[in-house]
C-alpha cells in the first residue's frame, strides 16, 4: 500500500507483483509578470483532454497578448518521469 496524506493506493496482488508506490509531482510553475499563466497537462490518448486542449489554445491564441500557453503532454514518458505527473 502507498500513503500520501489522505490519498492512498491500495493493491489485492494474485500473484507475486512489486507494491505500488506514490509518485511525487515535482512540476513547479513559472509566473510570468503581467500574465496570466496556463499550464496544460494533458493526453492524447484521452477524448476529452484533446477537446479541452483545443479550446484552451483558442482563448489563449485570442487573448495572447494578456496569456501564455504552456502544453505538457503527459502521454511523453519522459515528461512523466520528470514532473511525475499523469491525467
């Protein structure tokens, strides 16, 4: 069993499996003065995190001037392993 904080995962092993461990988000965001700052994790392997990406580059194409855009596609195992993040 993992433990983080309230969050836990727990596992009912039929055969002999490595435990499950927490992974630890390590992304930091980056302000930028007079922006606002949009950091997009997402998956394109999931429907709906492709439409929401979608629309997000539209408002922040339309508002560029007042917003910064950052993509992270977290189908890239080396993103994964550097943030250690996922959706």
């Amino acid at each position: 069993m993992g433990r983080q904080g309230s969050t836990v995962i727990m596992l009912k092993a039929f055969e002999p499996v490595d435990p499950p461990n927490m992974h630890k988000l390590s992304y930091k965001p980056k302000l930028i003065e007079g922006k606002v700052v949009v950091d997009f994790f997402w998956n394109p392997i999931c429907f709906t995190s492709i439409i929401e990406i979608h629309r997000d580059r539209e408002v922040c194409t339309e508002y560029s001037d007042e917003m910064v855009l950052r993509e992270f596609n977290c189908g890239d195992k080396e993103l994964f392993e550097k943030y250690q993040t996922f959706i």
